[in-house]
C-alpha cells in the first residue's frame, strides 16, 4: 500500500510540474528588462531615443527628451504581433502628477492612439489635481477604462507616486476586467449595447473606428513626464 501511494504522488507532482510549466511558458515578454527588441514609436521606425532602459525598466527618459529638443507625443507599441483575446500583466510607476497609459488592439495610420484604441488609465490620482489645479472625472483615474468604464475606488490601493504597482487586463469578447495592484477593480462586456450607448454619448461619439478593431498592438503612451515600466508580458487566450 505505501508502494501505491508513493506512486500517485509521485505522479501527481509530476503533473503538477508539467502543468506549472506550460503556464510559466504560455507567457510572451514584450519587456524582459534587457531588450527593447520589438518596440518602436507608433506609425514610426525605431524606438524614440527618450525610450531608454534604465535600471531595468523601460524608462521615457525627459533628459534624453530634451536633448532632442522634443517633448511628448512618442507612443510606443510592441510592434512583433498583434493580439486579440489576451491577459496583459506589466509593473509601472509615474511621478507625482504623471499621466500615461496603456493601449490594446491598436492600429497605425491615425494621428495617435487616442481615439482608436481603448486605453487602461495610468495616472497620479493622489497628486495630479493639485498639481494641475483641476478636478478628475472617475473616468480618467487609474485603472479606467479612459472615457468609457470607472474603476470602483472602494477597491484601489493606490500608491504614492514613484512606487510600483501592477496592472492586468484580461480581454475576452464575453467579458474585459481591469486589474489594479492584485484586485479587480471594474469588468464590462465589450461591444455590447452598454458599451456602444457609451461611446455613442461620450467622449467617443465622433470617432467612429474608437474601439472597434478585434486584434491589434500593444502601446504605451508618453504623456512628456518621465515613466517607468518592468515585467511586461501577455499570454494568449
């Protein structure tokens, strides 16, 4: 009997290494910290120059923006694949009023992100008010779904500026979740009549491609303040 037990277990330990496996494998690293290999500027060539990295973190660097003599509007995307049902997982921080963003099923040949892709909301909710001396909407605090869906504020940790926190999107077409700091903070069903009654009476109404396509890149947004990312990987489903 203790020979028939030892064998299960040591067939249920090597399932279960098997299976932690091929979940660690099912992850693709857009960013590993040691390569930008794949990203470069929105509707561009190359990676912008303020795109840099840094400490291990994929860094818009504003000293290098200034060199250039440029400020913001350097987008990024992941530019290897397109992507369409997906779990993004990525570490980020900004400083005291920062603003970014993150895009999914993005497409080239706009003017910007903005207005074609759905956004997940990046921004110094604790200071950003004060600094510009002007009031948020919900819908453009961290973790939104910008201009669409609110984050429920009951469940954000929210961290002072210059400290990491991690984001998830998990994108379905039955069901899109935002994902802040290890709590789902808001879920919406893409496509839906909700989701068209928004767009129609929003911010949206007159960009008729917001939203619309299946499959696209991964951006981020440069919002000229300085911004640090790490750890960015996705997995298919």
């Amino acid at each position: 009997m203790r020979q028939i037990a030892l064998f299960f277990l040591l067939v249920i330990t090597v399932l279960s290494c098997k299976t932690q496996t091929k979940s660690e494998t099912d992850w693709i690293y857009l960013f590993d910290g040691t390569s930008t290999e794949g990203w470069r500027a929105y509707n561009g060539d190359a990676l912008p120059p303020q795109w840099i990295i840094k400490d291990g973190a994929l860094t818009f660097d504003t000293e290098a923006r200034l060199e250039v003599d440029r400020k913001g509007g350097n987008d990024i995307i992941y530019s290897l694949e397109e992507f369409d049902n997906f779990e993004l997982y990525l570490e980020w921080k900004i400083p005291e009023g920062g603003n970014s963003g993150i895009f999914y099923h993005l497409k080239e040949g706009y003017d910007g992100p903005t207005g074609i892709s759905p956004e997940y909301q990046l921004l110094d909710d604790l200071k950003w008010e004060e600094i510009n001396n002007a009031t948020l909407e919900p819908w453009q605090k961290t973790a939104a779904d910008y201009a669409m869906y609110t984050p429920d504020e009951s469940q954000k940790n929210v961290k002072p500026a210059g400290e990491w926190n991690t984001s998830r999107i998990i994108f379905t077409r039955e069901q899109v979740e935002h994902w802040f700091n290890g709590k789902k903070i808001l879920s919406f069903k893409p496509w839906s009549e909700d989701w068209y009654a928004r767009k129609a009476a929003g911010k949206w109404k007159d960009y008729p491609d917001y939203g619309k396509f299946k499959t696209g890149f991964i951006g981020l947004q440069d919002h000229d303040s300085p911004l640090w990312f790490k750890n960015i990987k996705i997995k298919k489903l």
